[in-house]
C-alpha cells in the first residue's frame, strides 16, 4: 500500500502521472465550466492556480511545463497569424494602425504617470511598469474563433493591433533594458533597427517563397506538411531572440508569412487547430494559472496597493482605447466590447517584461506578484467580455443584408482520376460555407459492363481515399457510386437524387472532339443540368495561388445565377486570402462594381475594362504568372450571354494557364442569393431627367430614350415609335401620377432604367390623372421575354411598394433620386398610400387635377 501510494507523492514526479493529470485536466474542467456558462480557458487557468505550486502542489511548474507553456504561447500567435483576413487587414490597415497606437499609447502614457506618482517608481521602472499595460495576449482569440467572428472587421482590427501594441511595447523593454546596462548608444540603434528591419523583410519575403516551393514540390502527405509549418514556426520564434525581438513577434510573423498559403478550410489549418487547442495552448493556460501566488497576496499588502493600482490601470486604459476606437471609426457598442476584450488579458509579454525587470533589479517581488494577480484578473475578464459580445456581434454579421439563405448547398464531384481527387476536393472544401452541415458528394460512375464489379471495386478504392481526405480537413461526406451506360447521365441523374446545387468536375485540358467545348461527358453535364458547375485543371495545388482573375463575358450579370456565382468567387478568394481582378469584356465596370459590391464575403476587387475577346487573349498572355487562377464566368448555349468564342476558351486558357475554372452559374431560380440592389441597380444618374419641361407625352419619352440610346438612326426610331405611336399595351400607370413604359428590341445594347419628372404634369391618353413620373424601362432583344416581363413586373412592384410619391418629386439632384429608392428598398418607407395629405402636395405647388389631392 505504501509503495502504492508513493506512486501519487506531491509533487507529481512521474512523467506518466504528470501528463496524465494534465491530459485529465484539459479534458474535464473546460466541460465543466462551459456547462456553468464560463469560458473554458478561464477554468484552465484557474485549475494551474489550483494544482500549481502555490495551490495544492500536485504538478510542479518545473521545467517541462515551462517548455510546453512557451510552446503553446508561441503556438497561440502563430495561428493567430495564420488565421487573420488579410484581404480585411489591408481595408482594415488604418483601423489596424489607429487601434494599435491608442491601446499602446494611453496604456504607456497613463501607466507611466501612474508609477510615478501613485507608486512612487523612478522613471526607467516607471516606464518598464507602464509597458505592461501596454502589450497584450490574444487570449481570448479562441473564443472568437469558436464564435465564428475571428474574420469580422473588429476582430481584424484587434488582431493586427495587437502586433503594433506588443511590438512596440517589447521596444520599450529592450530599450529600457539597455538602458540599465548603459548600453544604450548610438552602437544599440545602428544594430537594432536594420536587424530588425531585415529580419522582417527575410520572413514577409522568402517564408511565402519556400513554403510555396515545399507544399508544390515535396509530396510527402499530411505529416510532412504539419512538422515543416511547426518547423518553420519555432525557428522563427527563436531567430527573433537574435534580432533582439521577443519570440511571440516571430511566431506572428510566421503566421502572417503562411496565411495564403494555408486556407481556413484545408486539411493541413484542421490539424494545426486541432493540435493547438488540444494540447499546446492548454498547456499555456495551466502554466500561467502557477504563477500565482495566493498565499503571498494574502499576506503581503503592499502587494495588494500595486497589484490593485495596476488593475485598475491596465482594464481603465485598454477600454479607453477600445472606446476611442469605437468613436473613431463607428463600430457598434458590441464590436467596441470585442475590442476591449480582446486587448485586456495580460501574459505573454507582461511576464517577458516582469522577467527582465527582476533580473536588472529594477522590480521587486510587490511587482511580481502585482504582475500575476493583473495576469489572472484580466485573463477572466477579457474571454468572458468576448464570449457575450462576441455572440452579439455574431448576430449582426448573420443579419447583415444580403447574406446566405438557409437553401442547403450540396456540392457534387465526380473523380475519375485518382490523380486529381484531392485537388477537386480540396476545392469544394475551400467554396462550401465551413459552417454548413451539409456534406460534400463525391462520385464514382461505373459504366454497366461484363467488368463493374471489379470496376465498383476500384471506384470504391477512390472514395475511401476521398474520405479520409474530406475526415482529415473534418468536412462531412457522403461517397456515392452509380452505374450507369452513359456516364454523363450517371453524373446528371445522381446530381438529381441527392438535390445538388453546385457541381465540381476535373478536365485533363484536352478535347475528346475538334467541335467539343470540353469532351463529351462533361459538354452532355453542361446540357443536362441547370446547377452551378465549375470545370477545373489545376497543376497545382489551389492553396498556392495567389491571385483569382475573373473573366467576365458580356450580358453575364443578367443571368439567374450571377449573384450566387459572385459569391462563390468571393469566398474562394477569401479562403485563399486572395485579391479578384475582374476582366469585363465589353463591359460597365462601374455597374459589375455595385453588383459585386452587394455580395458577401467583402474581398478586395479590382475592375478592368476590356473591349475586345483579342484584347482578353492579349491581356492574359502579358499578365498571367504560375500563381494565378483564372476563372471564366461562361454561359450555357442559348442563354443572353453566350458567346461562341466562349466555347474556345477553355482550350486557349489550357494553353495560357497553370490553374483555371470555367464556371457555369446557375439558371434555376433556386440560388441561394438574391439580387442586393433589385431592377433598380439599372438605374444611373446620367438616365434621371428631373424637369421635363413639355407637356408632351412624345416629347419627354423621346428625351428620356435618347440618355439611353444615341440619337438617329432607324432602329431608334423603331424604338421610338414603338414606345410612342405603338404603345399600346407597352404603357401601364402603377400609380396615378406613374406611368411605365417599356420596349425590347435590336437597337438595345443592355438593360437600362430611365426616369423623367415633370413637375407641372403632362397627360397620356390612358390615363385620367396628370402624369408626374415617367419610368422607361428598356431591355435588348437577346434577353428573354420572360426575364424582360420578369424585370417589368419587379419595376411596378417596388413603385407601388416604395413609398410617398411626392417625395420623389420633390428630389433636386438625380442623386436624391437613387438615395429615394435605395431607402425604398431597405424596407425605410411606408407602403405608398393613394391618399397623400394635401400640404406635401401643396409645397411641390401641384394644382388641380393631382393625383395626390385627398378625397376625404
């Protein structure tokens, strides 16, 4: 029994024994806390202060703890580099910049004053102390990734401020520390700033270079990749140390310098978080719950005088600057406690500081202890301000306008070639919504002959590796095999039963026929099927690239699916960290710009006009580079769009390109987006005429068409006397006082809105009541009749939905006029009434015979 017990002598001396409890801890007390509503990483926390040395002394911070504590600190900054948005980092820069230098500047400011004059400190120990409250842990950086807010504008800008922050404060402790040892001369500064300044360049410059080359060239699998991005991470954090930077600096750096290259959605980001918060970072919140020291706080008060006065310094100053922020850039009040919750645990750098501190002699153990009671106090209060604002913010980013329905998506795809299942796969992972709990379908088609058995084997093969590929990036999945003759209709029928909504389909680059746009199977898919179908070549693999460029045709934004394809664009860009660099053929940047501009997630674009398809060929052979990913928005056969150059394409881009994606949109209705800006996103300023000075229907109509179509010419004249001597059944009045007239014809280039006022009123034969308001609304032959009488009817409904009519009268400028319907359509106005009050009538000085007179 004796030697039993010896076993389980305090402190745990076992290795077994020590990790045992460890692994008992991270599993039991983050349950139990969440179960009582408190963040796990406080419990964890609390349970090293607990079972620490100053506690119940089971486990002893001894120098293995201090290893894996180290490690996952270090660890917890390099995910942290791996995960932020760097598409928002850059639109976010300045909030970055200007968070950054208030949540270090108050903190050092006021810190410093008060040491000084509070505590009494010199003015190095001042200065030291107050570096204190300026850096910062991103402890609470988990919780906000488990919220699914860890890509929001807010928490970007808190994440790109902590770098400036702790940058700058760990500065302060090198120069103090410097200082101490008179070692602060002009010799220091010529050594520190070029080191550090090279040392930066070497890592944002050659790490995205070499990791590049390694996961394009080293086909060693998933272990392979996860020792290198460790590898590189700890070599990283300690070549810091030699510039003189703390490691924490240089595992963010190394983040920042992998973040393209490792998408949220890959295989290889599962295994990194999943090692992280299962054991590195635990590891880091236990050994920081040790340090404390009850006891001593008990007993000694003049530690209570520091460790209170620093509290309070430290959560007073970070939530100023967490303020001062949400007043400069307009966040809302949850988004301004994310901040603050974010930027107040203390840890990483406060125990660099506090080290040095102690070591130079210039802190004594008040200090110490003052420093881990302002540790423990705001590591509780910065995860627990996350968790319950950041479920508000978490609200407001699913109720921004135009986000996804609840449609499921289910993504289809077909593999044929063992070669390339992974890299379709990994495709599908990067475009489906991580929060969706639909799985991904891949296919096998096994055509029906004396060899299917042994063939459904093979197929079968195929899948498990498909499987354990999709288990490995923790993405559900659904493997299906059909047998079929035809395995075009194999493919067709099985996207039918399991109700898909994208396919994604591999081309070897080569066609099966001179007149094939791709070979028959996938050209017979095309035919078949009306979902959005992406036909990929990728020699390399997605997560490399760099850049997506767009191709957009003419007419493509006029088709059912356009949205939702923009939005598969726009999150593959955001998984890859990528910019869009649009190519319009022939067409209106400025509209694919508001139509782009509605579409979640918000990415970086860039718009180029291009006139011609020779010009396209030309634009792409001069600027394509082995990082880019090119990606052609097509069109079916038979749609407003196509083109038959489109179906040259592929075999061009085959020649021009590593890496592209034909991708056909939708054309069922059933698209999981819908247009942000309506009919009304056809309407520009250069087509509003506010003061149609004639009292001829003919003559204001005939001026409105000309802002649309050039004067002259016998097919305006068509268009004209259609609108005017042939209207019958082309004009309908909505509204009294609102009539719309409409035509469809060859002289039309593109869908336009047009919009006249007449503000003394002008007659129409159809109506009894003075006409004010004239829509003209003009469509080109090449649109279908359906979408043509589809856009007409969406035209009338928004006018008799939008509101009071008189204030549209009253607009002075064309740009009060889109302002009126913008507002209209976000749901600001009132169902229009047919009975307006007399007095807003009044002072437009509209007279008898109004349509807005009152009968009652």
């Amino acid at each position: 029994m004796t030697d039993l017990l010896a076993h389980f002598a305090t402190p745990f001396t076992d290795p077994v024994l020590i990790f045992a409890a460890a692994m008992t801890i991270f599993l039991l007390v983050p349950l139990l806390f969440e179960r009582l509503g408190i963040p796990g990483i406080i419990g964890l926390i609390l349970a090293g202060t607990l079972v620490g040395p100053n506690g119940l002394g089971l486990l002893e911070r001894d120098a293995t703890f201090q290893l894996l504590g180290q490690a996952g600190l270090l660890y917890l900054m390099f995910v942290a580099g791996l995960e932020i948005d760097l598409g928002g980092f850059r639109r976010n820069r300045n909030r970055s910049l200007g968070f950054g230098a208030l949540t270090f500047l108050i903190p050092q400011g006021l810190g410093t004053l008060m040491a000084l004059y509070l505590l009494d400190f010199s003015l190095p120990v001042a200065i030291l102390l107050a570096s204190l409250f300026a850096s910062h842990t991103l402890l609470a950086y988990p919780v906000a990734s488990r919220l699914g807010i860890s890509k929001s504008d807010v928490v970007t800008t808190g994440v790109g401020g902590t770098i400036i922050t702790d940058t700058a404060a760990l500065l302060v402790l090198t120069i103090v520390a410097a200082s101490a040892v008179g070692d602060l001369d002009a010799r220091f500064w010529a050594t520190l700033i070029p080191s550090v300044a090279l040392y930066t360049f070497l890592i944002l410059w050659g790490l995205p270079r070499l990791g590049r080359w390694f996961f394009r060239n080293v086909k060693a699998g998933g272990v392979a990749e996860y020792s290198f991005v460790l590898a590189v991470a700890f070599i990283c954090s300690f070549s810091a140390e030699l510039v003189r930077l703390e490691p924490i600096i240089g595992a963010f750096l190394a983040g920042l310098a992998l973040n393209r290259l490792i998408p949220p959605a890959s295989t290889l980001m599962t295994r990194i978080e999943f090692f992280g918060n299962a054991l590195f970072i635990p590891f880091f919140l236990v050994s920081t719950g040790m340090l404390v020291d009850v006891q001593v706080l008990i007993e000694d008060r003049s530690a209570w005088l520091v460790a209170g006065a620093m509290v309070v310094t430290v959560t007073l100053t970070k939530f100023l600057a967490a303020w001062g922020t949400k007043q400069i850039f307009g966040y809302s009040s949850a988004e301004g406690m994310v901040l603050f919750g974010l930027s107040v645990p203390q840890a990483a750098a406060t125990l660099a500081a506090v080290a040095v501190g102690l070591n130079l002699g210039l802190f004594d153990e008040a200090v110490l202890n003052g420093a881990i009671l302002m540790i423990l106090v705001t590591c509780l209060i910065g995860p627990s301000v996350v968790s319950h604002f950041g479920r508000q913010v978490a609200v407001q980013e699913e109720s921004a306008p135009f986000t996804l329905k609840d449609a499921p998506r289910r993504t289809l795809i077909p593999l044929a070639n063992p070669a390339t299942a992974s890299a379709l796969l990994d495709l599908a992972f990067l475009v489906r919504d991580k929060s969706s709990s639909e799985p991904v379908l891949p296919l096998t088609v096994v055509p029906e002959d004396e060899n299917a058995l042994a063939q459904v084997a093979g197929a079968e093969r195929m899948l498990a590796h498909a499987v354990v590929h999709a288990a490995e990036a923790d993405v559900p999945i659904t493997p299906l095999t059909r047998v079929s003759q035809n395995r075009a209709s194999g493919i067709v029928r099985a996207a039918t039963e399991a109700r898909a909504t994208d396919i994604i389909i591999g081309w070897n680059g080569k066609r099966s026929a001179p007149r094939a746009i791709f070979g028959s199977v996938i050209d017979q898919v095309l035919e078949q099927t009306d979902q959005l179908v992406m036909v990929s070549k990728l020699d390399h693999p997605v997560s490399t690239l760099k850049r997506l460029v767009v191709v957009l045709p003419p007419l493509v934004d006029y088709n059912p699916g356009f949205y939702d394809a923009v939005h598969t664009l726009k999150r593959l860009a955001q998984q890859l960290s990528g910019d869009l660099e649009v190519l319009a053929v022939q067409g209106d940047t400025e509209r694919l710009s508001a139509h782009f501009a509605g579409v979640k997630p918000d990415v970086r674009v860039r718009y180029h006009g291009i006139t011609s398809w020779a010009a396209l060929r030309r634009t792409l052979r001069e600027t394509l580079t082995p990082d880019d990913l090119v990606v052609v928005m097509s069109a079916r056969p038979g749609t407003v769009a196509y083109s038959s150059y489109l179906e040259r394409l592929p075999g061009e881009l085959a020649n021009l390109a590593d890496a592209f994606v034909v991708l056909y949109p939708s054309e069922q209705a059933y698209s999981s987006t819908e247009e942000p800006q309506g009919v009304f996103a056809l309407l520009h300023r250069e087509h509003v005429l506010l003061d149609l000075q004639t009292p001829s229907y003919a003559e204001a109509i005939e001026r409105l068409l000309y802002t649309a179509i050039p004067k002259g010419g016998v097919q305006t004249q068509r268009v004209l006397r259609m609108l005017v001597e042939d209207d019958i059944g082309f004009s309908s009045e909505v509204l009294p006082g609102v009539l719309i007239s409409h035509a469809r014809e060859r002289g039309i280039r593109q869908p336009t809105l047009c919009l006249g006022i007449s503000r003394q009123g002008l007659s129409h034969y159809s109506s009894s009541h003075t006409i004010y308001v004239i829509v003209l609304l003009l469509s080109p032959a090449e649109l279908p009749m359906q979408a043509h009488l589809a856009r007409l009817s969406e035209v009338s409904q928004q006018l008799a939905h939008a509101g009071q009519i008189s204030r549209l009268v009253s607009c002075k400028t064309p740009e009060e006029v889109l302002a009126w319907f913008a507002q209209s359509r976000s749901g600001e106005r009132a169902r229009t009434s047919r009975d307006e009050p007399r007095e807003v009538i009044g002072a437009l000085g509209v007279t008898s015979g109004s349509p807005f007179d009152a009968e009652g």
